[in-house]
C-alpha cells in the first residue's frame, strides 16, 4: 500500500493499521475520523495533515525515521502513543 487516496471516501473509517507499508503521504486521511492510527516502520515524514484530528487517541510512530517534526500532534490527548526514541525527546 503506498496511495491513501481510495480510504479519502470512508468518512466512518476511526481505525487504520498502515504499519510496515510503503505510505509516505497522509493528506489522504487529513478529514477522516480517526480515533487509532498505526504508521510503525513507515517513510511518512509529516504529520501535518493529522493536526485538525481532534478524535485520534493512539498513534504509533515506532521506527518512522523519516519523520522529525511533531508539532503538528501536539495539541492531541492520547490515550496511547509509541514513538520511542528519539520521538519521545522531540515531543517535550
């Protein structure tokens, strides 16, 4: 999986496991629902089409290397959140 344009038209779509898969682009998901977002082992490098997701609890950003700004997810509440090193430093 590498484009994310088909999951665009399911708007009751809350939870979505794209770990180990080729996607570096999330715009895609940007007016969805989600509540869990699984991106583990992932090129994704922005998280700015997540920072209007007001909904989104989890989040796994384990082994994202390309991914250096977090800003974008800071304003969210998790319940649950994976980012491991060097992430959990960047997100202070």
């Amino acid at each position: 999986i590498s484009d994310l344009t088909p999951l665009s038209n399911l708007p009751n779509l809350g939870l979505i496991d794209l770990s180990r898969t080729r996607v570096k682009d999330l715009k895609p998901l940007a007016n969805l629902p989600l509540y869990s977002l699984l991106l583990a082992g992932t090129d994704v490098a922005s998280l700015e089409p997540l920072r209007a997701m007001q909904r989104l609890r989890s989040l796994d950003l384990r082994d994202t290397r390309k991914l250096h700004d977090l800003r974008p997810i800071k304003h969210n509440d998790f319940t649950y959140q994976d980012m491991r090193e060097p992430f959990a430093q960047l997100y202070l």
